[in-house]
C-alpha cells in the first residue's frame, strides 16, 4: 500500500518551538526480543528483577532535569511491581501500554492482539487511576503486514500508538512510511514513529535505543537539533531501564550480535541522557500530540 501523508506540523503541536518527547519502555534485562530464544516468558520468574530500581533511578533523573515523559510498561512488570506503576503516576508522567509480555505484533493474530492490549490497558488503569492512552509495540512490530493492529487499538479506546520505525531492519522496520505523526485513515488512531533523520535516501535512527548507545553523543545532538530547527518537528526519544545498569547479570548462550547490540556503551548511557536532558526540552507524548490524539477530549475506557 502508499504511504500516508504525515500530518502538518502546525496540526500536531501547537508550540512555536518544538518539544520534544521523552519515553521510557519498561521492560527488564531478560525481556528483550533478543533473548527470547534464551529467556523466553516460561523462564522470566528465574532471573531476579532490576526492574524497578533501574526504573526509579530514571525517574531520579527526570526530576533532577524538570522532565515529563511517558511510559510504556509491560503488564508482566506491572503486575509484579505494582508501587512501580503508582511512582511514575504520582510524578506526574503518563503511564502507556507496551503489551503484556513482549510479544510481538507480528507473532499473534487480531484477536490474540485485542486480548493482550484490553488486558494490559485495564490492569495499568485499575493499578494507577489514570487513563491509558498510548501504546507502543514490542520492537516496534507493527509491519506492513500487521497495520491492522491500529485498527485494533483505535477500536480498544487506545488514542495513539507510537510501534512503527520507518527503516530497514533485520526485526522491524517499514521503509518509505512517515518518519513525523500520521493517520492511515482520516478517523484512524494517530501513530507517532520514533525519531529518524533523513541521510541521502536513508532514514537513520537517531531516537534512542541501541542506535543513542552506538553513536557518539554529538550525533544524537546534532540529529535532533536538526529535526527541531530545520524540519520544525519534536522529535520522539526511547530507552530502557536496564540500558543504565552495568550490572545486570548476563544472559547466556545468545549470539554475538545480540551481545553487541544489549551490552554495548551502557556505561556511557546515564551521562549521554543527562546531556540530552539538558539539551533539549522534554514532555510526554499525550502532552505533545494532545491535539491529534484525542480531539473529542473523551478520555474514558471504551
């Protein structure tokens, strides 16, 4: 199919001067798409959780830094870490679903899917008192075989999703979509792509993950600086708990490019996001996309 249009810029935000948004996909060590072969769901109860204080240590930087940012937690982490789930409320961040346990799109059917994002959104809503409105795919997994699963979410109350990557990957990834907020319909759910920069006829990522770790820092700056005064777009900014945890312990037997892609410069992660907060202006998606995600203002469960 086409690729949509991106929506206007002036009809995504109404800041002069884009902020952009920071998220965070709570998820542990052991929860990676790339170990699941290792570790996979059956197996998780065996690995001790760092979770929640990785978790907290964010939250720890955030509030140092005057910084807003949504996220996207795992039901399995919620249920097991429910005073987790009330912090990042009570700190006046947005809580959004990542799904129940890092499955992803591409590995489940459309009523597979409807069950795992309606049982994720009303256990993070009857835990924290706050309305779910965003979620993000595990691996960003929704593909151009699977972009039913919008159609899903807009139908399960959801106001927007943020689970596409316009790039060519060996596990995700739609080349030649939006790299800036669209619809695939005119009354469709918003989809919000993380941040990518435009090199020649590539789109490079440059909003977090393994590609903030990889890079130097300064290209990260000059990236979003790019997109914010050249393109005049907030940019979409992603990490994990357990990419500031030297310490987490090792996972086993997986193959030499998920060792590089999980353990590369996490050392360097903590000073590189203090840098980053301190660079740029920060806020959460809802706040960002307010006015395309959610028009009509009606913020109760369908």
């Amino acid at each position: 199919m086409p690729a949509p249009d991106p929506i206007p810029s002036h009809e995504r935000f109404s800041s002069s001067a884009p902020v952009n948004a920071m998220t965070v996909d709570v998820e542990d060590y052991f929860q990676v798409s790339a170990f699941e072969e290792q570790v996979g769901p059956e197996r998780w109860q065996e690995w001790p959780l760092r979770v929640s204080q990785n978790t907290n240590r964010l939250l720890q930087l955030f509030a140092e830094y005057d910084t807003k940012a949504t996220f996207f937690m795992l039901g399995w982490v919620a249920e097991k870490e429910p005073q987790l789930v009330r912090r990042i409320v009570d700190a006046g961040h947005e809580l959004a679903s990542h799904g129940w346990s890092h499955r992803r799109v591409t590995s489940q059917n459309s009523e597979e899917f409807r069950a795992d994002v309606r049982r994720t959104r009303r256990l993070l809503e009857d835990i924290s008192g706050s309305v779910v409105r965003g979620y993000r795919a595990a691996s960003y997994s929704v593909s151009i075989d699977t972009l039913w699963a919008l159609q899903v979410l807009a139908e399960e109350g959801y106001r927007y999703s943020s689970s596409i990557c316009p790039i060519r990957h060996d596990h995700y990834g739609i080349p030649g979509f939006p790299r800036f907020a669209f619809r695939l319909a005119e009354d469709g759910i918003l989809e919000v792509p993380v941040t990518t920069i435009a090199i020649g006829q590539k789109n490079i990522p440059c909003g977090g993950g393994g590609w903030f770790r990889l890079a130097p820092y300064c290209f990260s700056r000059w990236a979003l600086r790019r997109i914010n005064r050249v393109e005049h777009q907030p940019a979409v900014f992603y990490l994990h708990p357990w990419e500031i945890d030297t310490d987490q312990p090792r996972v086993p037997g997986i193959s030499a490019r998920a060792r590089f892609r999980h353990y590369l410069n996490l050392r360097h992660t903590e000073s590189r996001l203090k840098s980053l907060l301190q660079d740029f202006d920060w806020d959460r998606m809802d706040n960002i996309f307010a006015k395309t995600s959610d028009e009509s203002g009606d913020l109760r469960r369908a």
